[in-house]
C-alpha cells in the first residue's frame, strides 16, 4: 500500500485529539486498493466549533502552515480560519495535509462521514470515505489526476462487485 510513511502518525494524533474526520482523497483511494502513490493526507473534518478548536490546536502543534506561501506571512491557524476556509492545503511536521469541511460530490461532514466505512491500518481504527463515494468525489472534483484515478476506482469497484463485496 503506497500511502505516506506519517499517515499513522497523523492519524493516531487526530484520535487521541478527539478530532471527528473522515479520510478522503487519495490515501482512501489507496485504501481502497488503487496503486497510486500520493504525498498527502486529505481529511475532511466535522465543522462544529468544538471540533474546529481541537482541529486547529492540533495543527499548531504540529506548526501547521500553508503549503507554497512563504514563511513569514500574517497567517494564524485558528478555529476562525478553519471555519473561513472550507479547503486548507497545509505542510505538517508530520507531513502534508489538506483538510476541508466538505467533500464535493458528496456534501458536508455529515454526508461524508454517513457515506464512509470503518478502517484499521497499522493498528489505527478511522473512518474512510466508501468507494462509492470517491468516485462520486473524483468525478465532481474534475482534475486531470481525478479523471485518471476514476478509470482505476472504477475498475476495483468493477472488481469487487463480481467477487460479491459490492
């Protein structure tokens, strides 16, 4: 499974936050059986204000700042922040993350978490997005790179519904 060497890291610090997520993009696609190498961790977050807060003091401590600006902006990882943004793409101590308060072509948390099945990796248990649902995410998202990993998606979803599991 080709996912980033810190999404354990990364996961583990999220649950022992309390912080309710999802994992989507491509670390579900890799979950979910795709050969695609990716360099981040994309989760979508439940928006509540307590949530936000936990979401964002975790951040910090993890000196969470915005991917491709230069260091030194007037740039504050806050609640305020999280809930003005609805995407942020961050680089971590632990690694790259994006987080997002809703999933296009699914919806808000609420729909992604009901759209999303229970996982255990590396002793790790979190949530991510059902296939059914990335699919339906990479074909709103649009990108060249979604466009390429539908064609694979499909193709396991394919592949698992003959084997019954769909």
């Amino acid at each position: 499974m080709a996912v980033p060497i810190y999404l354990t890291e990364i996961l583990t610090g999220l649950n022992s936050a309390g912080i309710r997520y999802v994992v989507v993009g491509g670390v579900a696609a890799t979950i979910h059986g795709s050969p695609r190498i990716t360099a981040d961790v994309d989760i979508c977050y439940d928006p509540t204000a307590d949530n936000r807060e936990a979401l964002a003091a975790l951040l910090r401590r993890w000196n969470a700042y915005l991917r491709g600006a230069g260091r030194g902006l007037p740039w504050i990882l806050d609640a305020r922040t999280l809930r003005d943004s609805s995407v942020i793409t961050l680089v971590t101590d632990l690694g790259d993350m994006d987080v997002m308060q809703e999933v296009a072509g699914i919806g808000s948390y609420a729909k992604v978490e009901a759209a999303s099945v229970p996982m255990t990796f590396f002793g790790v248990s979190f949530r991510v997005v059902a296939l059914d649902a990335l699919i339906a995410a990479k074909k709103a998202a649009g990108r060249r790179k979604d466009q390429e990993a539908l064609l694979e998606l499909e193709a396991l979803r394919e592949e698992l519904r003959k084997r019954g599991h769909g």
